[in-house]
C-alpha cells in the first residue's frame, strides 16, 4: 500500500453511498410487482423474473467488474456504473412492456453490483488490512438499512403514485451519488499488468483460486451468510403456516435479526482495529455455530415457538456481521494486487451460495419444517471447516 493510496482514501460517506445502490433497487420494486402484473399484462410468475434476473445480473457482473477494475482502474467503473443505475431507472421509468422492463432491471443490476463489489476493494486499497475490517463494517450496514427501507418506500410510492415512480426514485437516488462519486472519488488502484503474470485480463482467477486462504476465507463468510439467506427464505412459511401466525408476527420478529446483523457490523466496525480482521472471522464464525445448535437445543426441550426461533438466532445474525467484514479483509489481503477479482468472486460466491440455499430450503421445508435449522447448522459447520483451512498451517 504506497502512500498515494492512502491520501486517496474517499470519504466513508461515499462508499456507503454507492453500496446502498445494489440493495436498494433489489428491495425497492418488491411492493409494486401486483400492480406490475396487472399494468403490463403478464403473470406473476413472469414479474417475478424482475428478482430472479436482477440477482443473476448482480453475481455475474462482480466476476467480470473485478478484474477489469484491477487493469483499468476502480474510479472508470464506479462511474460506469452509477451511469447504469442511472440508465436502468430511466428505462423502467418508461417501459411498457415487461420485456423492456426486466432488461431494465438488468441494467440497474450491473450497475448496482459493480458499485457493491468495488466499494470493498477500494476500502482495501485504501486501508491496511485490519483497518479494511472496521471500514467494511459500516459499509455493509447498508446491506440492512437498504432492504429494511426500500420496501416501505416503494410500497409508498406504488400506493400514491404507481409504480413507475420507483423508477424514479432511483434515478434520484443515483443523481446526487453520481455527482459526489465524481468529484470526491480518486483513483484507488494501481494499475498495469499483474507482476509476474501474463496480460491476459482474467488470470488472476485462477492464482486466487489455487490459494488456500483465499478459498478458505471466501468459503467461510459465504456460507455463513448463506445460513443468513437459509433463514430469510425458510423462516416466513415456518411462521405463518407451521406456526399458525399472522403474517406481521414474521415481521416483528424479523426486525430482532436485522438488529442483531447491525450490532455484528458495528462491532466490527468499532474494534476491528484492536480485535484484528483473524479474530472478527473467528469470533463470528463461533458465534454462528453456538447459535443455531442453541436453536437446536430449544427446539428439543421448548415449543417452537416464533420467540424460541427467533431470539436463539439472533445471535448468528451478529455472527454475521462480524464474519463478513473480517472474512472479507483477510480475503482481499491475501493477493492486494488483485483486491478487485478477489472482490468480484467473493461477491458472486456469497449471492451464488445464498441463492443455492434460499432455493434448497424452499423445498425442504414445505416437506420438513425443521429442516430450516438443519441446513443452517451444515451451512454454519461448513463455513467453520472452511475457516480452520484458510488457518491451517501450510
């Protein structure tokens, strides 16, 4: 890290700013898409799509982002890329077909992704390692207050105005970052050819994966978060139809692990520095693991109820919090030259498993209700294996 790097450090502010892009018009459209159904004729199935290929969109665009951030540098992409949020918001804003509506979301997807994923390496360009940790603490809090936010806001303006005027709502969202973006973010990376490696675009792919920190990093804070994601797909028919609960009853519950998420990034974030971004991973990792064999505990011995479901696993939602920024430092750290691919595969590892998982469990637990806590324990066990690799000594 050469001191050019650290005097161009961004403001906090701003990679807040540009993470809270992704997460915001993922979570935003939810709402509105009856009313979508209706107004471009089409099913629901089919406006569902709106999610599925936005998540796609976001998990492919980090692959190829990260290592084209590493040679071109990280500003030209994050501007790019807000100028794609900007230019899908517009395009939702006038389509009127669902065709042109999900290519829309597409749109916004690259853009929304490029922005997540090169917000952390930018903090890894900046920070030294232990230091990223406490920065990616706070940014990822925008991965909570986003989804928490999003929905009310959209739900708003699809009630009062219709729901093309959440397309404008992240068009406004994107102005004003787009306009501190370039006037406050400076060039993070060092550029030109990857020392020791060919010129060719994507081979930091496989030096990142022939390493076994890498691997055992990444693996671990993604299969934590996959638990996470377990959780939020599984949960509400546990609830609702296993549980004979009202539906708000998820919602008021819900607000206990999204809390516990902001605590985990807040710990981080405040002593990231004195723990070190190692202990963040371990202490996390334990955390997630103690957690959901203490729902398995209360399960045994309790009713299951939606307080003894809830409350036992707020604790990995802290987990969670702590795993993510620790693991995702230590990951970075592991090859700095290359914080950009490193970021782009990390984050299309955490969608990629998250989604397996969310999509494992839709099936599992309209078969096993309980099967919710016995994925999210082998999700939480593999994550810890895979963080004991990452520290085995060679």
């Amino acid at each position: 890290m050469t001191a050019s790097n650290l005097n161009a450090r961004p403001p906090l502010a701003i990679l807040v700013a540009i993470s809270t892009l992704q997460p915001f018009a993922l979570n935003v459209l939810a709402p509105a898409t009856p009313g979508l159904a209706r107004s471009l004729q089409t099913d629901y199935a089919t406006v569902q799509l709106t999610l599925t290929l936005y998540l796609l969109a976001v998990a492919a665009t980090q692959l190829v982002v990260g290592p084209i951030s590493d040679r071109i540098g990280r500003r030209p992409c994050v501007l790019a890329a807000i100028g794609l949020s900007i230019g899908g918001s517009l395009m939702g804003a006038l389509a009127n077909s669902i065709e042109a509506l999900l290519f829309a979301r597409v749109v916004q997807a690259m853009g929304g992704g490029t922005c997540f994923a090169l917000a952390r390496a930018i903090v890894r360009d900046t920070a030294s390692r232990d230091e990223a940790a406490s920065l990616i603490g706070y940014v990822t809090m925008a991965m909570v207050v986003s989804p928490m936010v999003a929905p009310l806001v959209g739900g708003f303006l699809d009630a009062r105005f219709g729901w093309r005027s959440i397309f404008l709502a992240t068009l406004a969202l994107s102005l004003p970052v787009a306009l501190a973006t370039f006037s406050l973010l400076s060039e993070t990376a060092r550029r030109g050819r990857i020392e020791g490696a060919s010129p060719r675009l994507f081979d930091g792919f496989p030096i990142l994966m022939r390493d076994r920190r890498f691997l055992g990093y990444s693996l671990a804070l993604s299969f934590t978060t996959a638990s996470f994601f377990v959780f939020v797909a599984g949960a509400p028919y546990v609830v609702v139809e296993v549980m004979g609960q009202e539906p708000h009853i998820y919602g008021v519950y819900f607000v206990a692990n999204a809390a516990g998420y902001m605590v985990g990034n807040f710990l981080s974030g405040r002593f990231g520095r004195r723990l070190g971004s190692e202990r963040l991973v371990v202490i996390g990792t334990a955390l997630s693991v103690i957690s959901v064999t203490g729902e398995i505990a209360f399960m045994a011995l309790m009713p299951w109820t939606p307080a003894t479901l809830f409350l036992p696993l707020c604790l990995n939602a802290v987990g969670n919090g702590m795993t993510i920024p620790g693991g995702t430092a230590m990951a970075l750290s592991v090859r700095p030259d290359l914080a950009g691919t490193a970021a782009g595969i990390l984050g299309a590892t955490q969608l990629g498993l998250g989604a397996l998982g969310a999509v494992i469990i839709g099936h599992t637990v309209l078969l096993w209700p309980a099967s919710l806590v016995a994925l999210m324990l082998a999700c939480v066990l593999i994550g810890w294996l895979a963080l004991a690799l990452a520290r085995a000594r060679p």
